[in-house]
C-alpha cells in the first residue's frame, strides 16, 4: 500500500488538490503495478509563515 505525503504551501484549491490526488494515483498504479484503491495520499499544507525560501517566508516572498 503506497502513502504518499505531500508537503504544499498553503492556499491550493479542493480542485487542484483532486487533480493532483488523481495524477499521482495513477503515477503509482503506472510505475509501481499496485491497484489504485490501495493509494494514500496525505496533505500537510504548510502555512506561509512556517516555509522559507532563501532566507525569506513564502509569505515574504508573495508566494
């Protein structure tokens, strides 16, 4: 059973999130040969506050 646990800056929409839950799913089903129901997929969204690029918050940086 493949868990995958993705780390995101917050702010994504539930739309983008499927999308990419969708993509990644199939990812594993292609290159892995295991069965799409036996996926896992985690978000951690990070706040902006809480993720530096450079020295600097995404926040900061306007991302």
């Amino acid at each position: 059973m493949p868990v995958m646990q993705i780390y995101l800056i917050e702010g994504r929409t539930p739309a983008q999130k499927e999308a990419f839950i969708a993509e990644v799913t199939q990812a594993a089903v292609d290159t892995l040969g295991v069965e799409a129901a036996s996926v896992r997929v985690m978000f951690l969204d990070v706040p902006k506050t809480d993720y530096a690029i450079g020295g600097k918050t995404a926040l900061a940086l306007g991302r």
